[in-house]
C-alpha cells in the first residue's frame, strides 16, 4: 500500500471516532507502530486534531468537535448509501423525495469512476414501485426526534391527535420506529406517567429540546418495534382482509412479512389474513404472489380485484 493511500486508510478509520490502541491501528495497515506515529503526525501537519495517549494503554482518536475531515469511505459504504438514496428518493421516506434527490446526485459525482459506472449500472437496470401516499415528514423533526433518542434528552411537541385534538407533549424519547409507509416515535409522556407511540407526521413543528437528560426506563415488551405494532394492532382498522392462497405458506409468509398472519392449509395452500385500512396494499401482496387465490373476506376486496381485471383486459 502507497503511503497516500495509507494515510486516507487512516484518517477513514480515525473518522469512526473510536479509541484506536496503536497495535489495532498498526495492524489494520499492515505497518509497524513507528510508521503509524509518522503517518499521524502528518495528518496533524494537515490540520487534523488526533489526540495520543501513551503507554501500555495507549492508542488514537480523533478528536471531537474539530474541523470536519473530508468525508472517506469504503467502496462498499459508497455503494450502499447511494442504494438508500435512490430507495428514499424514490418515495420511501415521504417529503424527502427532493432532498434525497439532491443528496444522491452528489455523492455520485464524488465517487471514482468505477463506482459511478457500478451504482449507473443499478440505477438503469432496477425497476420497482414508487410508494405513493404516505404521510409527508419534516426532516427536521425527524433528525431532531433521533438526535434526542440517542442524547436521552426529554422533548416537548405540539401534536395532533387522530381527532384533530392539538396538545403539547413533554416526553423521553426512546426509539423511532419504521412501519410501511409510517414513522412512530416511542416516548415516556412525562404528563400522563405513561408510555405513548406517536406519529411523527402528525408532530406539528420541530421539536424543541430542554437540555434535561434522563435515565432510560424499561419499554414493555423489551423492544419498540413491538411495542408499537401492538398498540397499532389494538386499532381497529377499516377492512379485515381473508384470503386463501395457492402457494405454500412460508413463501407467503416471506411475501408478506409482519404484515399479516399466515395459516397454513396444506403444502401449496394457505389463509392470509390482514387487518388495513386500505386495500391497495393486500391487491399488491397477492399481485406479488402470483398465484390463484380466493377472497373470502371483505367484498370490497373482491370488487376492487374486479375492476381491475376488468381495466386490464380492456
């Protein structure tokens, strides 16, 4: 390895902001601990602050609060923030389709030829479903509910109730939780001394922060994702959907994922049933599926199925 690409080795795993003991270092490089204090002491020539401490002990880091180093990164890490780019630009995060947009074309051009020929080659030969309809999200809600989950700092929020009821909600954020097209946000509300889950899109402003830090208390269940998918569960929705499948019932289990519940009816057929509050999202599971099947519940379902049959055809 050149001592140029060395030194960007280096100064990429400084960037994790982790105490790095000399051996570790020495030994991702590949080179002898003398030759690591060398290549650190041009990285402070070049203005970047890496803190040493000596001894058995000792090690590297970066330190924090520093001017920000140029952003370096593996090919893989590369490829595959532009591959969650493209999926939010997309519509997979509602409201941030521009931004995304923007954030995806430049860390494209910053990449070396070969990978922009990688991630061109993706980006022609992908087709996929744009999600349409989902809840529209301010980024600076979104970011600032993360940044207080991670700092255990209590939060206040004007919120809007399914209703239309506006309260302020004073809470100790815990997790953010994805569901669809959804983002939840799992709190200890301070004022009603218990649990809630909120929407985020329905969050009215940008969250304000106290600076009051918190000690993490034990989310029933142990995880947000399940706490906030039985709270949704408890809700009950607009249509309960039954429909028997002629595949086996782990290949409709792997389609539908948490989503629904299988029930397996021999080796190549099974009932699924799912509660929504739109059908669009069962007619695309069962489009998905590729397979005979018959709908026993609701007749909407049936109708709707019918009327697009009937369009295609045409």
């Amino acid at each position: 390895m050149s001592t140029s690409a060395r030194m960007l080795r280096l100064l990429s795993l400084l960037q994790t902001h982790r105490f790095w003991t000399g051996g570790d270092l020495a030994g991702r490089l590949e080179v002898s601990e003398r030759t690591l204090r060398r290549d650190v002491d041009r990285l402070r020539e070049l203005g970047y602050d890496v803190d040493a401490v000596r001894g058995a002990a000792g090690g590297y880091q970066l330190r924090a609060g520093g001017a920000l180093p140029p952003l370096l990164l593996e090919d893989e890490e590369a490829v595959a923030i532009a591959v969650g780019l493209r999926a939010a630009a997309s519509g997979g995060v509602p409201g941030f389709e521009e931004t995304t947009l923007q954030a995806l074309t430049k860390v494209i051009a910053l990449m070396p030829p070969r990978l922009r020929r990688r991630m061109g080659a993706l980006q022609t030969q992908t087709v996929g479903l744009s999600w349409s309809g989902g809840a529209t999200l301010d980024p600076a809600v979104l970011t600032t509910l993360a940044q207080a989950c991670r700092d255990d700092e209590i939060v206040t929020f004007p919120y809007t109730a399914a209703d239309g009821t506006a309260t302020t909600r004073r809470v100790e954020p815990h997790r953010l939780v994805t569901l669809g097209r959804r983002w939840y946000l799992a709190a200890y509300d301070r004022d009603r001394q218990d649990w809630r889950s909120f929407r985020v899109d329905r969050v009215a402003g940008t969250p304000s922060t106290t600076g009051q830090r918190f000690r993490p208390r034990d989310l029933p269940g142990g995880d947000a994702l399940t706490y906030v998918r039985q709270g949704l569960n408890a809700i009950p929705r607009g249509h309960e959907v039954v429909v028997s499948v002629e595949v086996p019932a782990a290949q409709a289990q792997a389609a539908v994922g948490r989503w629904a519940s299988i029930e397996p009816l021999g080796d190549e057929r099974c009932r699924m049933t799912m509660s929504t509050d739109s059908l669009d999202w069962p007619v695309l599971i069962l489009a998905g599926l590729d397979c005979d099947f018959t709908v026993e519940q609701p007749a909407e379902l049936s109708a709707l199925l019918g009327r697009l049959a009937a369009r295609v055809s045409r």
